[in-house]
C-alpha cells in the first residue's frame, strides 16, 4: 500500500527532532452546499532541524517514531 502524502504549514518547530504540521483540507457539506475548511495537526520528524515555523513542507506516513510521531518531513 503506498505512503500518503500530505501538504501543510509547519506551526511549531520548538521541540528536537520534531515540527508541527498544520494540515488543512476542504469540503463541501452534504447539507448545506457549502464549503468548508478544517484543519488537523500533526508531529513529523525533522531529523536536522531544517524547517522553521510558517515554511510550507510534505509529510509522509513512516513507521511509529514515538508516541506521537508517526510522519517524516520530505524535502520539497
């Protein structure tokens, strides 16, 4: 099964080794026809810390790197 890939703005970069992707999608509601934004975080894995807060970065799926870190940061 391939790895999904994801597109998202990092947000925080505070912790070692890792940053905090903000990962937004949109939809159009089944009722109201209308669209709508939601967003959801996620931990990567940054290895040499390369990657600031506001850069725009690809996520990919990657086997549990900790409790929370199941994503790696892919060069652009």
């Amino acid at each position: 099964m391939p790895k999904r890939i994801l597109q998202g703005t990092v947000t925080s970069d505070k912790n070692d080794q890792t940053v905090t992707v903000s990962v937004e999608r949109r939809f159009t509601h089944p009722v109201l026809k209308k669209t709508i934004r939601k967003s959801k975080k996620y931990r990567a894995h940054d290895p040499k810390n390369e990657f600031k807060t506001g850069d725009i970065v690809r996520i990919q799926e990657c086997a549990p790197i900790s409790k929370t870190k199941r994503w790696e940061v892919i060069a652009n």
